[in-house]
C-alpha cells in the first residue's frame, strides 16, 4: 500500500469552523472511514492520527475532525474556548452531519465513497450510535469507549444553574474551560428523543463492534454492556469485546508516547471489523 497522503479542509459547523483531515493512499472511489473524538478531545489528540494513518494503509479515506465546539485549533490547542463553553451534544450531530454531507458531496477531494463507516471514542461514541442509527449510507460502525447516556453530570444541574456555567479542568494543560448553560438545555430537552443513545442503538442497522476497556474510569465497562444489550435484536450483528486490562484510552497518552498491547488490539479488531463490512 503506497503511503498515505494528508490533505486539509475546513467546513462550516455549527459554532465556528470544522477542521478536517483526509488521509488516504490513493485519490479513487474508496469506502471512508470518519473518526469522531470525544469530550475534551480532538482530531490530533494521541491516538488518533495513528488510528487514521493505519485506516489509511488499509486501503480506506480516514477522515478525522474537530467538531466545531471542541474549541481547539490545527495546533491542538483549546484556541477558542468561548465555543468549547456553548458546544451542545445536538451541535455536535449537526457537525458530524456536515462532514458526512461534505463526503457524498465530492467536497473532500475524494469521489463520493461507495461506503463509509464511522468510528467513535467515548463521547464521540455515543454521537456515531446517534449518527448511525436508521441511517443505511452507513456500513460499518466501531465505537471505543461508547458513552450510553447523555448525562454526564448528575446532580450539578441546580448548582450550574446558578452559577451560569459549570468549570472543566483541562488535566492534561491545567486550563479551565467554561460549560455554559447551552448543554444543560440540550440534555434536557432532548435526553428522551433526539439524543437517547440507548434508544438509537437498537435501530443501528450497519455491522457494530463495541470495544471497550474493562479498567476503564472515566465510561465504566457496564456502558458498554448497555449499548451491546440495547442492541442485542438487530438483525446486523454486534460485537461486544472489553479488554480486561484497558483504560479508557487503551494506554494511549497525549501527545502520543508509543504503541501500547491494548491499542495495538483496538487498532487490529477495528481494521478487521471495517475490512470485513465495508
């Protein structure tokens, strides 16, 4: 497989710019693969570059992005945190709906992909179940370390209404980072519609790999058990694999410190999984 190449775009999103990342190994009709990272996270963040480059010399279009209220810039810093404090999990659909429109469209200097799957982490992972559920056009879905719920501040609701916004602290910089209101809203409004993610699992219909790391801390392992059970009556299979030993970004570090067993897996079971059902 020739190696790949890495070509940038930028696309309208929701609360600013969408910046994207394509790699491929070859300009031709290709099935693609879109990455989408989770809270806190972005397209560059550790793992994921290696995770696109592997996808990449696989024969598939990686596209990796950030989501316009990731508030971080092409250099991997939160540049804009204002649109970090407004970010919605109903933004960051609309976003991931950009970028798939973008792909059918030719607008990412490919031919439109005969399929394309999608690959979530943790956030991110429950967006793809929402992205991929009733949705045909995708053919494979892969979430690592899927959250199965949108509320993931139980019992600050009334202490972050009063103070307006609610602080998140960067552990990796120390930054702080506001949480507006705008999510708070969202999860409310939408908690038993638009953004139950236990209820779009069970109407999934690509192939689903859920991986998952038995240590992990920061979205227990029984969310993973939640997804594999909400989904466990499609006629598209599922697989559940939790790794015993693996943390909730299966030992990858940012910026990127080298190849752990656990990542090495993901990667594996994630390629054979596209490979097999794109």
């Amino acid at each position: 497989m020739a190696t790949p190449s890495l070509a940038k775009f930028v696309l309208p999103g929701v609360l600013g710019p969408i910046l994207v990342d394509v790699r491929s190994a070859g300009r031709d009709a290709r099935p693609a693969v879109v990455v989408i990272h989770g809270f806190k996270g972005f397209k560059d963040w550790g793992m994921f570059p290696v995770l696109a480059d592997r996808l990449a010399r696989a024969g598939f279009a990686a596209v990796t992005f950030n989501l316009s209220g990731s508030g971080v810039n092409d250099e991997g810093d939160f540049a804009w945190p204002e649109r970090f404090g407004h970010n919605t999990f109903s933004a960051e659909l609309e976003d991931i709906r950009t970028v798939l429109a973008a792909l059918d469209r030719g607008e990412l200097g490919l031919p439109r992909p005969p399929a394309i799957g999608l690959v979530g982490h943790s956030r991110g992972g429950g967006m793809a179940v929402l992205t991929a559920a009733g949705n045909s056009r995708i053919g494979a879905l892969v979430t690592w370390a899927a959250i199965s719920h949108v509320d993931r501040w139980p019992g600050q609701a009334a202490a972050w209404r009063a103070a307006g916004k609610l602080d998140v602290v960067n552990q990796r910089t120390g930054q702080v980072l506001p949480l507006y209101l705008d999510v708070l809203d969202d999860i409310e409004r939408n908690r038993s519609g638009a953004l139950d993610i236990a209820a779009a699992a069970r109407r999934v219909v690509a192939p689903w790999l859920i991986l998952h790391g038995g240590a992990d801390s920061s979205v227990p392992p029984d969310e993973a058990h939640a997804l594999a059970a909400a989904g466990a009556g499609r006629s598209a299979p599922t697989r559940l694999l939790v790794l015993p030993e693996a943390g909730h970004t299966f030992g990858a570090v940012h910026p990127f410190a080298g190849m752990t067993p656990a990542l090495a897996e993901a990667l594996d079971e994630t390629t054979k999984w596209l490979n097999r059902y794109l």
